[in-house]
C-alpha cells in the first residue's frame, strides 16, 4: 500500500513538473507572439508586467512629466539610487508621478545608466525623455592641455581655440605677462622673480581638469603650483650645486627643451651648455633666436624656420649668437624632463651638436672639436 502511494505520488510530480515546462513554453511563446521588449536583465514576469503598465500609461509617457514652471539644473549625485533621483524630480516639479518614472526606467534598463552629473531639465519635458537625459552628465570639468616647450603666447592661442570653462585666452596671457594684477608673493620660488619678468618658464605645461567656473587666475595659480610640487627641494638644490638659481635653470632646461626632439639627448644637450658656460662661450642656440624674433608677420609660428644668417645677428639680449651667457629668462614652458636633464646633467666634453642629417629621427652628432663638429656638418650639405 506504502509502495503504491510513493509510485503516485511521483506521478504526479512528473505530472506537475510537466505542466510546469509546457506552461513556461507557452509562455515564452506568448511573449514572443506579443513582441514584449525591455531591458535583458528583467524577468518573464516583470517583463510582462511592466510591459502591461506601462500599456495603460502610454498617453501619461507622451506628456509633461511634471507640474513646475522653470527649468531646473537638476544634480545627480554620486550613489544615489534611481528612487532618490525620482524623489528629487518630483522635489523639483520635474516629475509627478514618480511610479512611472521608476518603471519605465527599470522596462528599459535605463536605472542602472543613470550617471552622476548636471543636467538642465524641463518640467515641460517628458518623462521618456528626462530618463534618457539623465544617462548623459554634462561634464563638471573640462580638460585642457598644454605642451612643454610651448611660449606663453601659444598656450594664450590654446585657450583661445579650446575656450575652456571661463579661461579668457586674453585675461590668462596679461596674468602670465604681469599685464593683469596677480599675486605671485604666495608662490616661494618665484619670491625673487624681477617685477618686469613674465612667467614664462614658470607655467608647468601639462594636462589640467578645470571645474566648470575655472577663470583665468584660477588657471594660473594651478599651473603655477603644479610647478612647485614637480620641481622638488631636490632638483632645486642640484640646481643650486650646479651653479645655477632656479631661474637660470630654468632657462637652461627651456633651451634644452626647444632643441631636444630625441629625448633620451636631454641630459647630453644640457652638458653641452654646461660646458660652454663654464669656458665662457657663446651658447649660440638657434630657439633663443626663434624666441627673440617672435612671431613673423602674416604668420601664425612662433618659432620662424630655417634661419638665416642675418637672423643670427638679430639685436636681443635673448639672442645667444651676439650675447654671451644665458638669455635674460626662460623662452619657454619647460617640462620635466628637461628640467630633471639640468639638474642632472650627463657628464661629457662635448662642445658641439649638430642634427644628425641621416638619422632621420631627430637625433644630433655631439662633438668635442670644431673639426669634428664642421665634418658633420659637412654630412648635411
């Protein structure tokens, strides 16, 4: 009797579980024959739920979503879950009916792609349409970059191209030309900086986020502390034991900069000027040219190429073919490479260095007589 009961109880199992398959098939059938949508990560049954409660809301999803009367620029903050944002879109008038507005979201999958950001809502909007908005943050920084060896004038022209947050090309250059008042005193390696000196040199170049209300002086001040954390105590006193102040060194690592195109010659092209400091010769580096002539007429290039023989004997105490010694200050904003190549410079004898004409790449011959510097010169003819 046992036995018997145990056998139809499993019949009925393997009947129930039987029925089970074919209902979930039928109703797989049926939604495929309804042609449900929605978001992959739902499941049959809210599937068809949603589907269905959002049938009966169609005409509510085609109009205003919420009662205000102003726009909003309406936040999201990081972490806040899709029923916080929908309680502070109802806050804002943005929203009235915030079931719907969670449900649509959730049939469409768009309540795990809301983002953390600003965004400019209308009250007049749908709620189809803030959902979708809201999955597209208006950044709350901007990026601006700067490249070493640029002058002050091309990273103003920068500015001027990329518009930045509120980083006026023209207030940033009269700051960095001491045109426009600014405050240098806070900053301790520029406590010794001439009055009539730019900050040329000074400015770090390097890639910046800017907060969307980032103006001209807030710019600057970045740019200027970013150099004093990358130059550290260290660099500065082997400046220091190299004979240099911080501004001479500077200057050296600009020139260093506009000559090196190979950047492992860094250090060997600051040797060179070394050596020639040291035996009082003319630095004779043709970007020092380039920077005292400035910008040609009718052109937008700061750095006027090939030169010519009457340009080496321009009249400037920038140019170091007529003056001996380092230029008066930096001819650019030197990045730091170029400064770390001063501060350790690579120990050699060589005098001279001439671009390598068959190298291809931007390398240079170094020499350490002037014959030898002439035969490769010779290369290049």
């Amino acid at each position: 009797m046992v036995k018997r009961v145990i056998i139809l109880m499993v019949r009925s199992l393997l009947l129930l579980a039987l029925a089970a398959g074919l209902a979930a098939a039928v109703f797989v059938l049926w939604m495929q024959w309804r042609g449900l949508g929605g978001s992959d990560s739902l499941n049959p049954v809210e599937r068809v739920y949603l589907d269905t409660y959002l049938s009966g809301k169609a005409e509510a999803l085609n109009q205003p979503a919420g009662s205000g009367v102003n726009p909003v620029n309406f936040t999201v903050a990081p972490g806040q879950t899709a029923d916080q944002i929908a309680q502070n879109l109802a806050n804002n008038g943005l929203v009235d009916d915030t079931e719907l507005f969670l449900n649509y979201a959730r049939y469409h999958g768009l309540d795990a792609q809301l983002e953390a950001g600003e965004f400019g809502l209308s009250p007049r909007m749908t709620i189809p349409e803030i959902a979708t908005t809201l999955t597209n943050a208006i950044p709350r920084e901007v990026e601006v970059r700067f490249l070493e060896g640029w002058r002050l004038e091309e990273m103003a022209a920068s500015l001027a191209v990329t518009q930045p947050a509120q980083a006026h090309a023209d207030t940033f250059l009269a700051i960095a030309q001491r045109r426009a008042a600014f405050d240098v005193s806070q900053y301790d390696f520029l406590v010794s900086l001439p009055p009539d000196a730019t900050l040329e040199g000074f400015l770090f170049p390097d890639t910046y986020r800017l907060p969307l209300d980032a103006d001209a002086a807030y710019l600057v001040d970045v740019m200027l502390r970013n150099f004093g954390e990358r130059v550290t105590p260290t660099m500065r006193q082997a400046f220091g034991a190299n004979g240099l102040t911080l501004r001479q060194a500077v200057t050296l690592a600009s020139i260093v900069e506009r000559e090196a195109v190979n950047a492992a010659e860094r250090p060997s092209i600051a040797s060179v000027f070394y050596n020639r400091l040291a035996l009082g010769m003319r630095l004779e580096a043709d970007p020092t040219v380039q920077y005292a002539i400035g910008q040609l007429a009718g052109s937008d290039e700061w750095w006027p190429s090939p030169l010519m023989l009457a340009d080496l004997e321009f009249n400037s105490p920038y140019n170091t073919y007529v003056y001996a010694g380092l230029p008066p200050g930096p001819i650019a904003n030197p990045g730091l490479a170029s400064l770390t190549a001063v501060a350790e410079p690579a120990q050699t004898d060589f005098i001279f260095f001439v671009a390598d004409c068959t190298s291809g790449d931007g390398r240079h011959n170094f020499s350490v007589t002037y014959e030898e510097h002439l035969a490769y010169v010779q290369q290049c003819r």
